[in-house]
C-alpha cells in the first residue's frame, strides 16, 4: 500500500466519521446553548439541568439518523472490502 492510498483511506475514514458524528453533536450543541441561555435568563444555576435535555435530544436524533446512519457506515465499508485488493497490494 502506498502513501498516498493510506492518506486517502484515512481522510475517507475521518470523513464518514465525522459525518456520522455530525447530527449528533450539533443537537448536543444547540440544546446546551439553550439551556445556558435559559438559565443565565433566569438565574437558575443548576448544573445537572443540561443532562436530561441533551439525553433525550441526542436518542431522538440518533432515533431519526439511524438508518442514515447505518447506511453511510454500510457504504464505507463495503467500498473498503471492494477495494482491499488495492490495499494489501495483490
């Protein structure tokens, strides 16, 4: 296996990775900023407050990006079994 074939392979890798990981953390991220927004607003400073919002948030995010989910990851890896001929170097 070349360099340049190994350095493709792991930005494809990285990629599909973060990709999948996108929907997410951005959920995370955009229930967190709320939920800080809501407390400074209101002066409630309870720090386990963020938890349960964000939990539910993420399992129905990953309740509705499964199957988009499991298809990229199912996409990857097919083309990396495809492909393992040019990997290994026949």
């Amino acid at each position: 296996m070349s360099a340049d074939l190994a350095i493709d392979l792991l930005v494809q890798a990285l990629q599909t990775g973060l990709l999948i990981a996108a929907p997410l953390l951005g959920v995370g991220l955009i229930i967190g900023l709320s939920v800080s927004i809501f407390q400074s607003v209101t002066s409630i400073q309870e720090m386990t407050l963020t938890f349960i919002p964000k939990i539910v948030g993420v399992i129905v995010t990953l309740m509705i990006f499964a199957p988009w989910m499991l298809d990229k990851i199912t996409t990857f890896t097919i083309n990396l079994y495809n492909n393992l001929g040019a990997y290994v170097g026949k």
